[in-house]
C-alpha cells in the first residue's frame, strides 16, 4: 500500500494512494449504498455521456431524480469506513436528515446546478501513473424542501476506480527511434484498424495495427503491409477501408521504378494478409506515376481510385474487385470523360453506399493555363459502368475561378460534394457545397457557399453526412482567433445555419484549433482536430448527440501527452469514435489511437 506518497488532483487538495500503482486498470464508476427517499424518491447519480474516470482525463457524473430545480452539493471522498476519526457510514439524523446516511469522507464539494431534475458536475484527473487503481466515492446532497427536517436528502452513493488511459500506442517497434507518419482509421461494428507508412527500415513501408474490441486491446506485433522487400522502395500514403471483419488496405508503391498503386486485404480483423500484395493500375509496372489512392468499401465490394500520367497530363483510373479483395479487373477503367491526357485530373475522392460508387477530383481540362473545376461521375452497378459523360459540380462559368481539392460524402440515394473555391481575387477561398438527391443523375442548378465568414480551407476542411443530414467543418475566425467551425444543413443541403457555429466547447476567445476531422452516425456528429496553444499542439475531440445543437461541456484531450501530435483521423461505428494520430512525444513519430467513450 503506497500511504507515504501524496499526490496534487484537480478534485482534491491531498490524495494518500490506498491501492497499489499499476500500469493498466480498467476503470469503473459502480453502485455503493442507497440514497435516502425523497418527495419523489430516491436521487441517482451515474456516469455521464459514457465516460469513466481515467488518468489525464476530465470525467463527468450526472445527477438524476432530483425533486427541484436549483442546486445540490457534490461530495467527494477517498475513504467509505472513517471521516477523520468517525465511522462510516454515518447517520444524518442528527442534523434533521432522517433515514439519511452518508457513506463518503469530505474531500471536496462541488455545486451543481439543477434543471428539470438532472445536473451535471466534472472531476478532472490529472496524468499521475500512481493514481491508477485508485478508489474515489461521491455522493450528493439534494434540496427537497417537501420533506421535514432540514429540508435535504442524500443521493445514492457511487464508488469509482480511476483506470488507466484507453490511448494506445499502435506502432510496435521501440518507441521514437523511427519516424511513422500518415495513419489513416476505419471502423467496422467493434473492430478498429489502423495503417500507416512508416520508416523503421529505412525507407517507408505501410504497417498495420487492430482491434477487435473497441480497441480495448491491439495486435503485439503490428504487420508490414506491403510484400516487397522492406525499406526497399518507398511504400506511401496509405488508405483504409472496413467491412466487417475484412480490412482493406491502399497506398502509393515505388518499387518498379515510379510511383504504382497497391493493395492488401485480411478477410480475418487484420490477422492474416495476402502473401503477394497485388498491383491496381493495369498498365506497364512503373510506366508512368500513378498517386494519390482512395478506397472504399461496401460489403464484399472494395473501390479504388486514384489520378494516372500514362497518358501525358493527369487521368483519373478506378479498379475494383467483388470478392473481396480476390480479384480486380483485368483492365482498370478510366473515369474522366474528356480526352486522355487532356485535363490534367488529379486528388479524386470516393465514396459508396450499396451498389453506387460516386468519385469527384480537381480538372483543368479547359486548359492547362486555366483554372481548374470539379469533375464528378458515378456507377449504380459497383464500378461496372459510368456516365459516359462526367459532370461539372461547380457552377460558375468553366475555368473562370480556382476550384480544389473536394470531397465527397454518401448516404442512401443522396451524394454530398464540397470543395474550396476561390471566386473573387481579393478575397480567400471559400467552400461550396453541392449535392444529387437521386444517386448522382441530377445535381443542383446553383452550387453554394457554405461558410459566411472568412475560411482558412489551407488548413484542412472535412465533411460527413448521415441520412439527410451534412456537416461540413473548417477553420475559420471565431473571436478574432483562428479556430475548428462547422456548418450544417438537416435538409440534404437545401438550408444551413446563417452563420458558422465553433465545433465543441472551448471557451469564447480560445482558439479551438485546426485540420478538423468530421464522422456522423444518425443524429450523433463527431469532430477532432489539432488544438494550438503557446507553441503545443495536442489533440481534442468533442461530440454531439443532436447534430451539433449542443456539445459536451468540456473539449477531451484525447493524448495524455501536450504539444506532439498532429495529422489526426477519426472513424465512428457502434456509437464509439476513434481518433489516431501521429505523435512525436518520443522523438520520431510514434502513432497513437484513443476513442470515446472510454
């Protein structure tokens, strides 16, 4: 028992350890005792939004079946059998609170704001590896002026163990000796996978970490992707996508010369891969660069797209396979409409929803010295068959103003394309959304700004969609500051907010960082993004339940680490939210995963 050494928290003045330190802990927050009934019976007291209490993290308690609105008081405590020389628990009837015990020590108080008979109070646990496996105890004193005496009644007690950080280090090779950068996170029921391009051979390769519980636990030993020798050539940009137990992996290959596209599958939650990894872009090995990869996935479907010189200037090529991963098609299609080598096609995006495929990318093929456009085509027959002519998202006239780097969102029949455009020369870009409600066959005559005041899109913009609803987030100005905004249309984007709203819950004047990543799932919307202050750069993450109404009340640092992490991804399934990273805390980038709730 560890009684000699104390320790500073946010919720107490003094903590005396009572429970050996450990390194890993699950974290509990459990019924102890009953409360004592009221005008409307007994107040209950749970965790809130799903959190448990863990190291380096805020944990948020809700209070329920309070009889009236007002306040009540938050007790914490470190010990239920003694208060400073008095037993526990102890009766209340002294202080005309009959039937009334209190079962935790006084450590400290906190007030609670009460509303329609629920409120909510915060316990921040600092990143003190000693405090693992601690045990804490609250209860509440509730106001209920119905009953005698003084007024006053007690909750149900809780008892909570502080349990160690669900943050996971993904990379298995000693920690910041070799750098790993670009990990990309998708989600399929309680499976997470991960990949990344890593440079522990000397030279990039693609690796691989994954979970089969929420992330609760990872591989030992990650696995390289690509079956090249390794550090042989460079191995690059990887992309992700999730069916169930089948992972799909895509990236950007050197090793016959120039830049080809390769694949990887597990059909197995990543244990088991391809023994030869397979080559997408059907002409010569290295003929000409192909970059750029993305992938999606729907059942046994996998999609795959990327922009191609073979033919002078940039094309866009897409290869699919419906077996999973078996087998593609023997000649890979091309999906820009104009001449080959004409439009200089390049950053396509994809995205799938049952048997449609949708792609869109940056065109110049008015001409090469003009601006470019956005391009978009579609297949309803998983990638057999396309428009045979593409159609044009932005709708001003041809060339006449810079459009970039879109990106594209499904969800049944309905296809969500945005992307930055910069139409007056004074001003910097903007975004514009636009949008088909019947599987890519008409789209809106007028496309339309999404954000009001000035977006810095240089930064990073996302965008995700659930149903008819879209949400589309980018830094922009908030209070003078640069910091994480977001629009969003409930209507399929025929309306938006007036005016953009700050993602989570920084305080006003604080900014709330850049790269925003978006995830939606029914009426729930998730965001990370990379939060900057005093030189540091962490990572946040928040979320709503009610499309972006209202947001928990305090921003969660998903790192226990400040001021090393960067590039963040995030993926959502089951109701829990993923958010990787890479993460220099160690020296090299190492790459890091945590999720919500914990």
């Amino acid at each position: 028992m560890l009684r000699s050494r104390r320790f500073l928290l946010a919720f107490v003045p003094a903590l005396a350890l009572t429970a050996p330190v450990s390194t890993q802990q699950t974290a509990s927050y459990e019924f102890f005792a009953p409360g004592c009934p009221g005008s409307v019976g007994i107040p209950s007291i749970a965790p809130a939004f799903g959190d448990l209490p863990l190291i380096s993290e805020t944990f948020f308690a809700v209070l329920t079946n309070a009889p009236q609105d007002g306040h009540a008081l938050a007790i914490t405590g470190l010990s239920s059998t003694d208060w400073s020389g008095f037993p526990l628990p102890m009766d209340l009837a002294s202080i005309r609170m009959p039937n009334c015990l209190l079962y935790t020590d006084i450590r400290r108080t906190a007030n609670i704001k009460i509303s329609s008979g629920r409120g909510t109070w915060a316990l921040r646990v600092p990143n003190i590896q000693e405090l693992i496996g601690q045990s804490f105890y609250q209860q509440v004193l509730v106001l209920d002026t119905a009953v005698p005496g003084l007024g006053a009644i007690m909750s149900d007690a809780y008892e909570g163990v502080i349990g160690s950080t669900s943050e996971q280090r993904l990379d298995t090779d000693p920690s910041g000796l070799a750098g790993s950068f670009a990990p990309q996170v998708a989600s399929s029921g309680d499976s997470v996978y991960v990949a990344w391009e890593d440079q522990r051979n000397g030279s990039e390769d693609i690796y691989f970490n994954g979970s089969l519980d929420g992330g609760g636990s990872w591989l030992s030993s990650d696995i390289r992707l690509n079956t090249d020798l390794p550090g042989a050539a460079r191995s690059r940009a990887p992309q992700v996508a999730a069916s169930g137990a089948s992972v799909y992996v895509t990236w950007v290959d050197r090793r016959n010369g120039s830049e080809d596209i390769y694949f990887n599958r597990s059909l197995d939650g990543g244990g088991t891969w391809l023994s030869s990894d397979t080559r997408l872009n059907t002409d010569l090995p290295g003929a000409a660069k192909s970059l750029a990869p993305q992938i999606a996935a729907a059942g046994s479907a996998v999609y795959v797209t990327w922009y191609d010189e073979r033919n002078g200037a940039e094309d866009i090529y897409f290869n699919r396979s419906l077996d999973a991963g078996a087998s593609w098609l023997p000649v890979d299609l091309r999906l820009d409409t104009d001449l080959p080598g004409k439009g200089g096609s390049i950053f396509p995006q994809i995205a799938a929803a049952g048997d449609s495929v949708y792609v869109v990318w940056t065109d110049r093929r008015v001409s090469l010295f003009t601006e470019s456009d956005i391009y978009f085509n579609r297949s309803l027959d998983r990638g057999a068959t396309w428009l045979v002519s593409d159609k044009r998202m932005d709708t001003d006239l041809p060339g006449a103003a810079p459009s970039a780097n879109p990106k594209v969102a499904a969800a049944g029949d309905s296809v969500y394309v945005i992307w930055e455009e910069k139409r007056t020369s004074q001003q910097p870009s903007d975004i514009y959304f636009n949008r088909s409600l019947d599987n890519g066959t008409s789209f809106k005559k007028a496309d339309s700004r999404v954000n009001r005041e000035r977006a810095f899109v240089a930064f990073g913009y996302s965008l995700a969609a659930a149903g008819d609803s879209v949400y589309v987030a980018w830094p922009g100005t908030a209070n003078g500051l640069t910091s994480s905004v977001f629009n969003r249309s409930l209507d399929g984007g025929d309306t938006w907010l007036p005016n953009e709203v700050r993602l989570g819950s920084s305080l006003p004047g604080v900014p709330s960082g850049v790269r925003p990543q978006l995830a939606a799932s029914g009426s729930a919307l998730y965001a990370s993004w990379e939060h900057s202050a005093n030189g540091s750069t962490d990572i946040r993450f928040n979320r709503s339940l009610d499309g972006g109404d209202s947001w928990l009340p305090t921003d969660i640092q998903m790192g226990s680490n400040l001021g090393s992490g960067l590039f963040q991804q995030i993926s959502v399934s089951n109701d829990a939210a993923y958010v990787t990273w890479s993460d220099r805390r160690n020296g090299q980038a190492d790459i890091y995963l945590n999720r919500h709730p914990r």
